[in-house]
C-alpha cells in the first residue's frame, strides 16, 4: 500500500501554511515526515511562530551553585522570571499503560533529589545580545569545569548551539539515532527527550534503535496468540514476542507492564492497540481454557 504522506502531499500542505507552529497543528504527521526525510528544508517560506531579538542586549547568564557539592547548572535566558518558574514547575504525565510519572528538568531533578528546595539562580553577567550570550554561557561552563565543578548541563552550549528559545531541532533520521544511542533503554530515551521519542516511535524506528534480542530460556515453547497469528506468540513461561514481518527484521520480546499489581502486555494489529492481562492470554493458549482473553481496552 502507498505511504499517504509523501513528498508531494506533504509539500502541498507546507504550502497551505505561514509559520511553523501552523504546519505542526495542522499537519502534525505532515511535519515529522518532512523532517525524518529531510524534505523541511525546502519549504522557505514558513516562518517561526517566535522571532529570536538577535540585537538588544537582553540577555543574562545565571548559574544554580551547590557549593558544597562543587555542583552547577549554567543557563542563559532573556526572561529569568518565567525561566525559574520553569525550572522549578513538576511536569506529569501518563505512558501508555497509564501509569502517571513526573518530570523535573536538570537541576530541579538535582536538588529534589538532595531533598533540597531548587536555590535562587545566581546572576553572572547581564546585558548580553543573543550571540553573545551563547558565547558567555559557554565560557562560564568551561570556568565551573577548569575549576573542578561538575556541570549538569546537557547540551551543547556555545555559538550557534546554546537554545534562544523558539529554536526548533530539526530531527532527521541520523540525529534521531545519534540521540538514542545516548539512553540505554526506550523508557530512558522517553524520559529524557520525549520529543525524538514520539518522532522516532511515529516513523517505526524504535525497534530499530532498541532491538530487543532474546534466547530461548531452556524447554522453552511457543504458540501464536489467537487473533494475532503471525504477529505474536506467547510462551510456556508466559513470555510475548513479536515475529518478524515487513517492519521488524528480528523477533523481539514485548515489554510486560503492570497494572493493578497483574501483568499486562499490549498487541497491535492494523495500527490498534490492544491490551491483555498475561494470565488470561497463557491460560487461553496453553490450558485451552474456554474463556477467552478479552481485551482490557
């Protein structure tokens, strides 16, 4: 079946649109194509929802310090109001069992962690136009580090590197791997960069970043899932796998997941998902119990 999304459908819709934002809302799947396959580059004319003030000398360069630990996270901001409110808000969220988890940003996540309230930012330098504050941030990294501190910074700062804000990544198939190569599991890689996640899971290429190689457990047999032959099989240690087909080079193991205190494992087929309780599933295929597994949803 043709892919919907391609080249020309997805630079007609471009077309339709005036800022970057507008094709994100309208065209979502549209824009994650045009960026995996390089094709974004070509619609010039979209302009970014937010213009970075590349003049005014608004700038500031603040630190959070802990000064016993020899601990620092340096930033750059022209807001520092909203950026501490920022970095001291707990975002939430649900996976897709529906387990709630939450979400501190780098230095919040350090001092809570401590079981430390996050310290007021101390100011380095004010006064600074955007390329100049991308420069100075990397400076003040570079002090902290030749000074024996250990940075919690991530990303790369300097010129041309450090965010301004409003500055998107442009997630093509080789940042996406070179990101994920960083985490050593999917949950680690959703954690810590959920937007290259959800680009990466919307164009199949998890499994491809995260093979899930196994060995058979010894006397270990297995059994298509009704309903779901040639795409699943489960074991007779209750273990789900996923066969190859015309996406997966490779068999893999699924992830089993809890939900109240049972395991559960989710299976997909023409695009849906499905969520089964494992003893249900075991009990369907391998004591040919009459009752059938129905999904949970």
């Amino acid at each position: 079946m043709e892919k919907y999304w391609t080249k020309e459908r997805c630079y007609e819709v471009a077309k339709t649109c005036k800022t970057i934002k507008e094709f994100i809302n309208n065209y979502n799947t549209a824009y994650v194509k045009s960026i995996i396959n390089g094709w974004r580059k070509e619609y010039t004319w979209l302009e970014r929802s937010i213009k970075i003030d590349m003049e005014t000398p608004n700038y500031l360069i603040y630190v959070y310090e802990d000064v016993e630990e020899k601990v620092c996270y340096v930033g750059l901001t022209n807001n520092l109001t909203k950026r501490k409110s920022q970095h001291k808000s707990t975002r939430y969220y649900k996976n897709r069992e529906g387990v709630k988890y939450h979400y501190r940003d780098t230095p919040n996540k350090y001092f809570f962690e401590k079981g430390e309230q996050l310290p007021e930012p101390k100011i380095l330098e004010t006064g600074l136009r955007a390329i100049q504050a991308q420069e100075k941030e990397n400076y003040w990294c570079n002090y902290y580090i030749n000074n024996g501190w250990k940075i919690l910074n991530k990303a790369k700062t300097g010129k041309n590197s450090s965010s301004l804000g409003g500055c998107m990544i442009k997630w093509n198939y080789d940042r996406l791997k070179e990101e994920a190569e960083k985490y050593k599991s999917k949950e680690e890689f959703k954690k810590k960069k959920n937007v290259a996640y959800k680009i990466a899971r919307e164009n199949n290429l998890l499994e491809e970043f995260f093979p899930s190689e196994y060995e058979n457990l010894p006397n270990e047999k297995w059994k298509d899932i009704t309903g779901y032959e040639k795409f699943y099989q489960i074991s007779n240690f209750k273990r789900v796998k996923h066969l190859k087909d015309d996406k997966h080079k490779t068999e893999r193991l699924i992830s089993i997941c809890k939900k109240r205190g049972k395991d559960i494992v989710s299976l997909y087929k023409n695009n849906k998902r499905k969520i089964f309780y494992i003893d249900k599933l075991y009990d369907e295929i391998w004591n040919d119990v009459r009752e059938k597994s129905y999904p949970l949803f």
